[in-house]
C-alpha cells in the first residue's frame, strides 16, 4: 500500500479511538460497511471519494479543523487517475515470458481498435496448463499504457466447487473503481449492474476476467458500452458469447518449449546437452504449465543433470507422478476440469485412453462406451468444450499428458474386466470395418453388400480410403492385438481384403507388417486344413480330379515383383483357368476360396475348392509377394 493511503488510514483510526468509537458504531453513524472502513484503516483500499470522507467525519462528529485534515489526507491518497485496489491491478507475472508472439500481436492490434458500438471483447480459451492466465497478464502489462483510467484483474475462481456469483463479482468491481458504500447502498443490490455499464461505460479501462467458469459468470459483467477491452480467460470454449474474438492456446512450438526450459534452468546447464532438453521438452508435451515444473524442479536441484530427468520422464506410468514441484502438480490441474465433467463424459474421457492411435472419430468413441453414433458426438464435443480434448476436422485427439491422466483415471475408477470388454469392442469394430472398406478396391468386389448395417459411411471408394487412412494407426494396432490373442482368422481376413488397397497406399510404411503377420497366422491354420489334391493340376488350371469328386483351382504361378519386391497390379491376378473350365474368388470365405466352374467330363458342374498353396510355405501365393 502506499504512504498516501496508510496515512488516511491511520488518520482515521486515529480520530475513531479519540471519539472513543467501534468501527461497528461508526459504520452505524455514518453509514459507511465496517468492512469498508476496516479496509480504509488498513490501508486495503485507496482514500474514499469526498462523499464519503464527510460521512466518516461526521460520523465522528469532527469539528472543521479534524474535518479538513481528513479530507486532506483523502486527496492526497488520491492521484489523478483510476488506481484499482482490492481487486488486484496486476498480480506477479513471471519475467519468462516466451512465444506467443502471433496471440501477443493480435492482442495489441485489437486493442488499437476504436470502440465504436461496444467494448473489445477477448475470449483465450485452452486445455489445463497452456499458460492463459500468463498470458493474459504479460499482455495486460504491454498494453496498460492504452488504457489510462485503468487495468483490473479479476479472478473468478472458475474451478471452485463454488465459484463466486455475477452479483458478487460485479460489487467487486464497483468497490475497486472506487464506487461509496453510500452509493452502493442506495443503488441497492438491483442497481449494481447498471451502475457498473455506467462507469465502465465512461472510462477506457482494460479488464481481465480471469479462469472463467461458464457464459453465464461471464456475460453480466461484460460492459454494453464504453471505448474498454477486456479480456476473458478460461478452460472452456465459452462458445455461447456473442461478438468475441476468439483466441484458442495449445502447446508451445518445440524451439519456444526448449528457450522455456533454458531459461527456467539456465543457459550453462542447458548447453551441455541440448537433446536432452528437448526430450525433457517433448516428454512434457510442449505443455507451459509441465515445461515450467520440470524446469524449477531442475533449478531447484543443481546435482542433477538435464538428462537424469528426461530418463525419469520416460517412464510413461511415472511420468505425472514426476512433474510435480511443490505444491504445484501437474495432474491437480487436470483434476480440477474433470471434476466438472458430467458422468458420461467422464467415462468417454477414461476410455478415451484405450484408443491405441493418437486420434478418433465419433463413430470409434461410440463403440468405446456402446453410445449412439450422435450420442458419442456430443459427449465428445462437452469434452471440446471443457479443454480436454483436441479436434481437428472430424478427427478428436488427446493431449499426450492428458491421455496418461485419463489412463490413470481408468485404472482408479473401472474394473479390469469392463477396460478390457471396452477395447476388445473397439478392436473388433475396426478389424470388420477395415475388411469391408479394403474390398471397395478387390476386382469383383466393391460397395459393401446392403446387409451391412456400419457405423462409418463407406459409400464410395474414396470415403473407405479415407477411412482406413485415417484409422491406420488404430487397426494396424487391433491386428497385433488379434495376433497376439490367436485369433489368425481375423488377421488372415483383413489382410486379404486389404491385398489391392494396398496399392492405393503405397508409401504407408507397414505392409510388410500386415502381409508378414498374415502369412504368420496363415502357416499354422493352413497345415491344418489343407489336403493336397488327388490328381496332378497344373498352376492357373481347374482341373477334374475324378468324375465323382471335386475340381481343385491352383494358384497362379508367382507374380514378377518390382525393384521393390512388391507385385505389381497387372501381374498379381486371381486364381485363373484356361479351356479347362473358369475360376471365381470368394469375397466372404476365411480362408481365400474359390469357385470354379467344372470343366468338361467332371460329373459336378461347379464345386469349391481350396486355393492350392506352393509346396512347403503353407500361405497363399498372392501373399507372397507382399511379405
């Protein structure tokens, strides 16, 4: 506080005792609150306006010399602008400040802009940790200039179980701008509002809201009037306001996430091992909140080196349990949103998790919690809105740190058996989606079949291109799942439909995964139900084993592969015969088959038979080519 102030309050103080008054019998007298005049005698709140000084004294029943001394001191603790007190001005940023410099530019151009209906409105919107509040008040600094009557900051505590209401944050605000308890109590309680538009309206003032709850804290203390800004920060999208800008946060860049971490433990130390710094950086996820812990951790222990902390960080399930400095936790801040998740969405954001790329879309999330396609749309879109997830396009995605919290919060709150069902689902969605979508490209194929009741719209070629590249990650994992737990059918399946896609993805870098895990379940299964043919076949023939048995159909001789060692299109043909009779694929059986049309002499005129495999590999021919 300053001398001004602490003289005007131990001046009245002084008077008080001298007439041998409470504060609670002076508040009566003169009908200024005991809090105001608690805070008058403390020095929490600048000199009151002159109104309100003669209150006091004559409350205190001052003769004219006592009197003029008490207003004296209230001028003098008065400049001639606005001073906010009680309400903090500027509450201790941090001195460094990196990045951000287009958020910062848009900032100030706004500012420059003349009010000419109704004040510049701000919403900075972010995941937990991205460093709003930092920035708001680095840009409140910059910018105070600006505005001459005034910066305030207000926070509304927008995480507590019970955050401040609009009446309350409004009468904040009138005490800071100096507003009497005389005047507040004749306006009364009703009056509160419009007294605020009126001063706000009069003045060119910056006001920060700070960690907003919802639209409806926010809007009654955005002033109607007025040549002001202000600017509101919260975890939320606040996507109800009308005529903001909006300015979303996220990560840092990689260089500004590493000039955070030099300068938090200092360019000497950082020097010695700049790979380590960045994977310090990376494994905090370029999150401010995670790089600034991780730096005053390592500032706060000299011995250790930069590198012993990015070792410590990559163990996955420690990782939050590390990034802990103090009493500041990095997973506390992502507590405090998801507490005020609702429990569906609490559940989508647990299971959310189990998704082994690093994205979704809505049609995967419903199969996560068995929810409507639509249902799980809008769950993930409350998800959207509390910061807590990512979108980009149709496709919905976790921050890194954020989706080891939601990993931890389902290990907490669900049973091993029920995590388990959830993925199992989500696996099994993707491998028959995968299988129906790859068909689109196999000859003879084509549109699924109009049984098939999908939750993706796979009506047309590029649509289940899309999809299987979007989804790559997801169902290349779920086939290792389904490798892993035996389940060769499956893989032999997908890769078989997926045969000509493939081509349409030439540079995707794992089919030699999917066709070597195919071929891999396929040996085992196919010794076990191939039997050789009775009679000799040649190679891309059906021929009759007999007059009362069954048409085998060879396979093709082996394609000539590319420089690359893949085959191509033209060379790669189904099963094929010659006058001997005619070949078809089956697009449903597991494994390949095929159907040939008996050739003459046979007493059957059609039969099925295996696809014959070269001796010795036990996987079919077309594969082969692809392992």
């Amino acid at each position: 506080m300053s001398g001004e102030q602490a003289a005007f309050g131990a001046l009245l103080r002084e008077f008080r005792l001298a007439a041998s008054q409470t504060i609670e019998g002076l508040a009566e007298a003169s009908g200024v609150s005991v809090r105001g005049i608690g805070d008058l005698e403390r020095g929490r709140r600048a000199a009151p306006q002159r109104r309100t000084v003669a209150a006091l004294a004559d409350g205190l029943g001052l003769a004219e010399a006592p009197r003029e001394r008490l207003l004296t001191a209230a001028r003098a603790g008065r400049d001639g602008g606005y001073r906010p007190v009680g309400v903090r001005a500027f509450p201790r940023g941090v001195d460094d400040f990196v990045g951000r410099e287009g958020e910062l530019a848009r900032l100030a151009a706004l500012a420059e802009r003349e009010a000419v209906a109704q004040p510049v409105v701000v919403a900075v919107s972010g995941p937990p940790g991205t460093g709003k509040t930092t920035l708001a008040l680095h840009a409140a600094r910059g910018l105070a200039d600006r505005f001459p009557h005034g910066q305030l900051v207000l926070d509304l505590r927008g995480t507590d179980d019970d955050p401040p209401g609009p009446a309350e944050l409004v009468l904040r605000v009138l005490k800071a701008l100096q507003v009497s308890d005389r005047d507040l109590s004749q306006a009364g309680p009703q009056g509160h509002p419009e007294l605020y538009r009126q001063l706000l309206a009069e003045r060119r003032c910056l006001l920060v809201l700070d960690n907003a709850r919802d639209e409806g804290q926010v809007r009654p203390l955005l002033p109607a009037a007025g040549a002001g800004m202000v600017v509101v920060t919260s975890r939320r999208m606040l996507t109800g306001l009308d005529s903001v800008h909006r300015l979303p946060l996220g990560e840092l860049d990689p260089g500004a996430a590493a000039e955070l971490l030099t300068s938090l433990v200092g360019a000497d130390r950082a020097d010695t091992d700049p790979a380590a710094v960045r994977a310090v950086a990376e494994r905090c996820g370029h999150l401010p909140l995670a790089l600034r812990v991780a730096g005053n951790w390592l500032a706060t222990r000299t011995g250790w080196s930069v590198r012993r902390l990015a070792d410590r960080l990559a163990v996955e399930e420690r990782r939050l349990d590390a990034l802990a400095a103090g009493d500041v936790r990095v997973a506390a801040a992502f507590d405090l949103s998801y507490r005020q998740l609702t429990p569906a969405a609490a559940r989508l954001f647990r299971r959310l998790a189990l998704v082994p790329g690093q994205d979704t879309a809505a049609p995967g999330a419903a199969r996560l919690t068995d929810q409507p396609v639509f249902d799980a749309e809008d769950t993930l879109e409350e998800l959207v809105e509390t910061g807590l997830l990512g979108t980009d396009g149709d496709r919905y995605r976790l921050h890194d740190l954020l989706r080891l919290y939601a990993r931890t919060r389902l290990e907490a709150e669900e049973s091993a058996r029920d995590v388990e069902r959830a993925r199992a689902e989500l696996f099994r969605w993707l491998l028959e989606t995968a299988v129906v979508a790859g068909r689109w490209f196999e000859p003879g194929h084509g549109a699924p079949p109009p049984a098939w009741r999908g939750t993706v719209d796979l009506s047309s070629a590029g649509r289940a291109r899309a999809w299987l590249q979007a989804e790559g990650d997801n169902w290349l994992a779920a086939l290792r799942a389904a490798e892993a737990a035996g389940e060769h059918a499956s893989v032999v399946e997908v890769a078989e439909a997926l045969h000509w896609f493939s081509d349409q993805w030439i540079f995707w870098g794992h089919w030699p995964e999917v066709f070597g895990t195919a071929a891999r379940c396929a040996r085992p299964w196919a010794i076990r139900r191939w039997k050789p043919p009775s009679s000799t076949t040649t190679p891309g023939r059906c021929s009759c084993a007999s007059a009362a048995t069954r048409t085998v159909c060879c396979a093709p001789p082996r394609p000539s592969p590319r420089p690359n060692g893949r085959a191509t299109r033209a060379s790669r043909p189904g099963p094929t015969c010659t006058r001997a009779g005619r070949c078809s694929r089956s697009a449903t059986s597991v494994p390949p088959r095929t159907t040939c049309s008996a050739p003459p002499g046979c007493s059957k005129p059609s039969v099925t038979c295996t696809v014959v495999s070269r001796p010795g590999t036990g996987v079919p021919s077309s594969w082969r080519n692809r392992v």
